[in-house]
C-alpha cells in the first residue's frame, strides 16, 4: 500500500461550482472574526501600558525608530496619503487573489495555504484579547507621533480618535475603525508574508519573484510611516505566521495519518476474504441442495 503523495484538495472540487461554497465559507469566517476582533477590545489604560512596553523592548533592542522614520515623511501630504490608501487596500486585495490563484493552479497547496490563514486569524484574536496594545499613532503628544489616518487623505475613516471621560475611545472612533488595540501582531505583515509564501512556486518569471518579495517590504514600510503599528508588531506577525503554518502542517499529517489507517483497514478486510478456508465457504449450489423441502429435480 502506498500512501498518497500530496494531500487531497478542498472537497469544494468535487462538486460543481465548488468554489461558490469555498467563497461562502471565508466570507462567514471573516465576518465572525471581525466580529470577534471587536468584542476583544481591551481598556486603555492595559493598552498604553503594553506600548510602553512595546518602546521600553525596542529601545533595549535598538528597534526604536518609528518617529523618525515617520516624521521624515510627514511633509510630504501626497505621499503620506498614498501609503494610507496603500494600508487599507492592498492588505485585503492581494490574500484574496493568491487563494483564488491557488484554488485554480495548486489546490493540493491551496488546502494546506488557507488552513494557515484560519488559523493566523484565530491566534490573533487570542493575541488582541490578551495583549490589546495602543499603536503609535494614539500615543500621547509627547511622544510625536501623527495620526495619518486622521491627517491625511485615504478611502477610509478621517476620524480624529478622542478618548471619552473613562479613557475608552469615543463611539465615533469605535464604528469608524472598530478594535482600535488590535495592534499586535500585525496581521498587515503577516498576510502579506503570507501571500509571498503561499504562491511563491507558482512564480515563474524573475521579475515577478522580485515583485513579491517587495510586498512585504512595503507593507512592512507602510505600517510604520503611518504610525498604525510598532516594528516589534510586525515580528508578532510573522510569529502568527509561523504558528499557523505549523498548525496547518499538523492538520494535513492527522488527516493523512486517518486514510493511511483506513487504507491498511480495507486491505486487511480484503486479504481475510482471500485466505478465509475454502472448505469453510460453500458454494451457494451446493448450500441449495443441503436445505430440507426442496425438490431439485
């Protein structure tokens, strides 16, 4: 017996128009997790004491440059508002198309790449619920940072974020932009490693392999000049990363370990029916003559 080679692809290929099904069922996990996402919000005052933590590690490590890199940048508006389009856009677009490229090209990998995705977006949720942390862009004046959201132009919310008597966000900040802690770990990053990862064998060309493995640079670039996250949140992405790759590693061998099992089940059933005692199984003509009260003439 040999056991298969890749893992299967999703179930959704062996039914017409399977992918509708699959479209369906990220579409209903990503709702629940936002959902979710925004239910984990924590206090403000753990927020800013986990940013003060998050300062006092990158300072220890020398990681500490959001500000100046930021404040390099905050002359020029046009380019300020690019990356803030940049944010809210392209981390939505480019998971979207490398599933939908694996589901076509590589549904053995598509399996194992989506299945990496859930779980990044379940680890993360643990993450925001027990480690809400305030981005630099909400940090007090003395820190200088700016708020690009809020002062420059983008697609999304321009919502200047104020704080209400008891130091939660106002209700305003909270429908424009929902979890406003859910800083760590980055999932802009992590995505965007995802996606490289995820397709990278299916890149062909030199050109297109450079471009991809620029993506995460800008994201990375991206998240820092408009002050939405700390340097040590992209490394808190790319730990998801690791863990859901890990996590989804550990599914497919389970999954593979169970038709091996059964495998070896059906072959033990068969070769007991080849070596059963001839003289044990009696024809069925012979069975036929033996019974009483019938005429075989």
């Amino acid at each position: 017996m040999t056991s298969p080679a890749v893992t299967p692809g999703p179930l959704s290929k062996r039914i017409r128009h399977g992918w509708i099904v699959e479209l369906g069922a990220a579409a209903a996990i990503f709702f629940v997790y936002d959902w979710l996402r925004d239910k984990t919000a924590g206090t403000s005052a753990a927020a800013y004491r986990h940013a003060l933590q998050v300062v006092d590690a990158e300072k220890f490590l020398g990681l500490y440059h959001e500000h100046s890199i930021q404040q390099a940048f905050l002359h020029a508006d046009w380019f300020m508002a690019f990356w803030n389009i940049y944010y809210g856009t392209i981390h939505f677009v480019m998971p979207v198309v490398a599933l939908v490229w694996l589901y076509r090209k590589a549904p053995a990998r598509y399996v194992r790449w989506r299945n990496t995705l859930v779980l990044m977006l379940a680890i993360s949720l643990i993450a925001f619920w027990c480690y809400p942390l305030m981005p630099p862009r909400l940090m007090p004046g003395r820190f200088g940072f700016v708020d690009a959201a809020a002062h420059y132009f983008n697609f999304g919310p321009q919502v200047r974020v104020h704080l209400s008597p008891n130091g939660q966000p106002s209700a305003a900040a909270l429908r424009a932009y929902g979890n406003l802690f859910a800083a760590m770990p980055s999932l802009h990053v992590g995505w965007s490693t995802w996606s490289v990862l995820a397709i990278w064998p299916l890149l062909r060309r030199t050109w297109a392999k450079v471009l991809f493995a620029l993506y995460p640079v800008t994201i990375f670039f991206c998240i820092v000049v408009t002050a939405n996250h700390w340097i040590l949140d992209a490394v808190g992405g790319w730990v998801v990363l690791g863990l859901g790759y890990l996590g989804a590693l550990g599914i497919e061998r389970l999954l593979a370990r169970r038709r091996r099992l059964r495998a070896v089940g059906e072959e033990d059933s068969v070769e007991q029916d080849e070596l059963r005692d001839p003289e044990q199984a009696e024809p069925a003509e012979v069975r036929s003559e033996q019974q009483p009260g019938v005429d075989h003439r």
